[in-house]
C-alpha cells in the first residue's frame, strides 16, 4: 500500500505540473564539456550519439514486463522518441536564458487536422500547457491577452520532472486569483519581491513556469496568447546558434534521454503492477500541486469482449475529465477516437451521475471511452478547482461487464448512439482539436525551427526528422 501511495502521489504531481515535460537535465546554458572541434562534422558526431541514445533507451523500454505486444513495442518506440524531442527542442531553447519563451504541448509541430503526438504523463486533452526555461535568481515578466479557457492556471516549478524526481510545484496563480484588464490583457511579475497584483514568488531553485489551459468546449477555444521576457533582458531570443551551443544542447538532451527514458519506464511499470486492476480508486487531493483539485489513478485491465462501466457524480468543479492511456502512460489519440470525455463533452444520466463505458469496441451509448485496442493501461479522472469537498455519493465506482451487457448496468433511457452518428460524432471532435491548436499560442515554434534547421544543415534532414515524426517540421527547414 505504501508503494502504490508513493507512486500515485507522484503521478499527481506530474500531471499537476507539467505534462507536458517528460523531463531534462540541467539546462544546456550550463557549462559542458565539449570535444575541441565545433564545426559541422562534430555537431553531426554529437548528434550521432544522440541518435545511439535513443536507440540503446528504445531496446531497454522495450524490455519492460508489460510490454507484451507488436503495439506495446511500438508504443515503446513512440515513448523514447518523443522524450527525445522534447529533450532537444527545450535544451535548444535552454540555451538562451536571457530571452526565455513558452514552449507549447501539444508540440509545436503539432500537424492541425490530424491526432497531436501524445506524451507521458498522461497528458490531459483537454489542456493546452506551456513552459518556460528560468533561473530562480532572475525576474520575469508574463504578458497575455486572455481567451475562454474554463480554467487556467500559472506555476512556479522546483527541479525537472524526470530527472530523479517529479518536479515540485513551489507557487501557483489559480484563474480566479489573476486580475484581467478591461480589454482582456494582463500581466504577471514573476519573481522578486512581493507586489502588488498578479504576483508569482520564485525560489532560487526555480527551474520553470508553467501555464495551463482547460478548455471544456475545444470548437469554441480560444487560447491566451502568452509572451514572456525577463526583466531588464529587452530583446528576442538569438536567431542562430554558434556550433558549440548546439553541440552542448546536443549532449545536454542526450544526457537526458538516457536518464528520463529509464525514470518513466520504471515508474509506469511500477504504478501498473501495483494498481489492483479496473477498481477505480477513491479521489485524493493532489499533493503540492493545484488547490482544489482531486485526482483518481486507475489500471484497466480487460479480455476482448468485456467492458468497464465507471460511474461518477457531477461535481461543482471548474473542470472534471476522464481518459485512458497506454501503459507507457501516453494518452491515446483523442482527435480522431473519443479516449477522453470532460464534464461538458459527456452525457449526464437522469441520476445525476456519468457512466462511462471504457471497451475496445463501440457499445452503441454515448459515454464510451476507446481503448482503442489495448487490453491494459491507466484510467485518470480529474477535477480542477473543486468547491469544498466530493461527497462520498459522487466518489467513482466501477465494474467489469461483457460487453453485450453493457446496457443492463446503466440507467433506463439511456440513448443509443449508432455508427453513423459516432462517426459525425468523431469528425466534429477531429475538426474541434484542429481548430484549437489553431487558435492556441506557440511562441516557441519559430525560434526551434531556426536553430533545428540549423541542425539539419550539419546533419542532414533524414536523422533529425526521425526525431520528428507526425510532425509539420519538414516542410520548415
């Protein structure tokens, strides 16, 4: 019992902070030891090793007791690669202190149109989250201009998710808390002394500012734009990078990979042989992360042809979501399948509570949740910004039903949903996530593509673009 406390304490923690970041040594600002040779045969000889990095961390993740399967390898595959694009692209922006940017998730190359690359961490679908690179020492300044999320919130972050820990969440500024000009700008000082307004504390030790947006209706999103800078730093982050930059953010990421790969591997096998499997565990308070919010980490577990149906109360919240997500913890593709449903996005029964059949296949109702396949991997429910307690009456329950019973254990009237109307269902859900990574903010997108294709140049695009798969990279350098 206390493994299993520990390991979803620190899940929580994850998701609380930063998703997105799978995590990252010390940034690549930092003194490195580098080969003599800085030209372009040794930009291509560091990012060889990089490449080695990848494959030696792809062999070992595909040696985890859970993975089973052609599609767990695959997944094992998918993990690694996106951990190293990750590492590289903030290592890259890390090596500019001075001029910090926010760096989106869904990845900045996201492909509009078609399903984001999905990270550990289980990344909510609902969010669109960013990060910034910063030195505790310093002060920052945060501009936006506010869109509709439902939720937004604003973090300083201790340490680097992966790097021998999940990261500690040393401050946070709720939605509620942060004041909104007239006309819908704003701005936070971050950092220094106490002021009045919006004010974010840091600690020396401060590694990141985090920033999330929950949107409950994605046809509708409108994102903040985000820009921030440091105080007394006026400028835009340097348009190339000399040779010896990119080298240390090379090895910097390489570093990374190699110790985060092994971090994650093991504690998602950890947590999915520690969860007893499809018992949806009692909600918890998220530990040094957001106020208010509660969180339920679960292990499904199913033979072809059953179902688990997870019944849940609506809440007060701001914000209340369920997904699933592969054993690697990645969140299944959620434009083009419904593999996460929020409180606007899910059907209420007439009791008052949500049922969601989690099943490989469509059980014809409308709160299925797709596996898309898998027999095993996480469920997470969310709720965000909470107003006092969940009474025991809406906690989760769950159990385990063939599929074609599904309707016996849930409430009378409820609808069927046929095949054609899943499939309009799923295209407005596509259209919907395209329109919202349109509308989202992504600073960091035009500063990458300059140093990567300086990297490209040095390497050529064939060994760079196979970090970047599914991705719209190709058609910038």
């Amino acid at each position: 019992m206390r493994r299993i406390r520990a390991a979803v304490l620190a899940l929580a923690i994850i998701v609380v902070t930063l998703p997105v970041l799978s995590g990252m040594l010390p940034r690549a600002g930092a003194s490195t030891a580098l080969a003599a040779a800085t030209g372009q045969a040794a930009v291509e000889h560091h990012f060889k090793a990089f490449a080695s990095a990848i494959a030696t961390a792809t062999a070992k993740a595909k040696q985890g007791h859970y993975v089973t399967t052609v599609q767990d390898k695959s997944d094992a595959v998918s993990f690694v690669r996106q951990l190293a694009q990750l590492n590289l692209d903030t290592q890259l922006l890390a090596v500019d202190p001075n001029h910090p940017v926010f760096f989106r998730d869904p990845d900045p190359f996201s492909v509009p149109g078609s399903d984001p690359p999905v990270r550990s961490g289980i990344y909510d679908p609902d969010n669109v989250s960013y990060i910034a690179i910063v030195n505790g020492s310093d002060q920052y300044r945060i501009t936006g201009k506010r869109g509709n999320s439902d939720d937004l919130s604003v973090q300083a972050i201790t340490g680097f998710p992966g790097a021998g820990s999940t990261g500690d969440p040393t401050a946070t500024l709720l939605k509620s808390q942060i004041a909104v000009n007239s006309n819908g700008t704003y701005t936070i000082n971050v950092g220094g002394s106490a002021q009045q307004g919006n004010w974010l504390p840091t600690v020396p030790q401060t590694t990141l500012i985090s920033v999330r947006e929950a949107f409950t209706n994605w046809s509708a999103a409108v994102g903040d734009q985000l820009r921030i800078q440091t105080v007394g730093q006026p400028g835009q982050p340097a348009a190339t990078l000399t040779n010896r930059q990119l080298i240390t953010a090379i090895d910097a990421a390489t570093s990374a990979v190699t110790q985060q790969a092994s971090y994650w591997v093991t504690l998602w096998g950890t947590l999915l042989s520690s969860l007893p499997p499809n018992q949806v565990r009692t909600p918890s308070p998220t530990q040094g992360g957001l106020a208010g919010q509660l969180s339920s980490l679960s292990h499904f577990d199913l033979a072809p042809g059953q179902a688990l149906v997870v019944s849940v109360g609506k809440s007060n919240a701001v914000y209340q979501g369920f997904e699933a997500a592969d054993a690697f913890a990645q969140s299944l593709p959620y434009a083009t399948h419904q593999s996460s449903l929020n409180a606007t996005q899910a059907q209420l029964s007439s009791d008052g509570r949500y049922y969601f059949v989690v099943a490989a296949r469509d059980p014809g109702v409308p709160n299925w949740i797709d596996t898309e396949g898998y027999t095993q991997g996480f469920l997470f429910l969310r709720w965000q910004e909470l107003t006092g307690t969940l009474p025991p009456g809406d906690d989760p329950t769950s159990q385990v039903v063939a599929l074609s019973a599904v309707r016996s254990v849930l409430p009378p009237g409820t609808p069927t949903v046929t095949p054609a109307q899943r499939k309009a269902q799923l295209a407005a859900r596509d259209k919907a996530e395209s329109h919202r990574l349109r509308t989202s903010s992504n600073q960091a997108e035009g500063v990458l593509t300059g140093y990567l294709r300086q990297i490209a140049t040095d390497v050529g695009r064939g060994p760079l673009l196979a970090v970047y798969t599914d991705s719209i990279l190709g058609s910038r350098l």
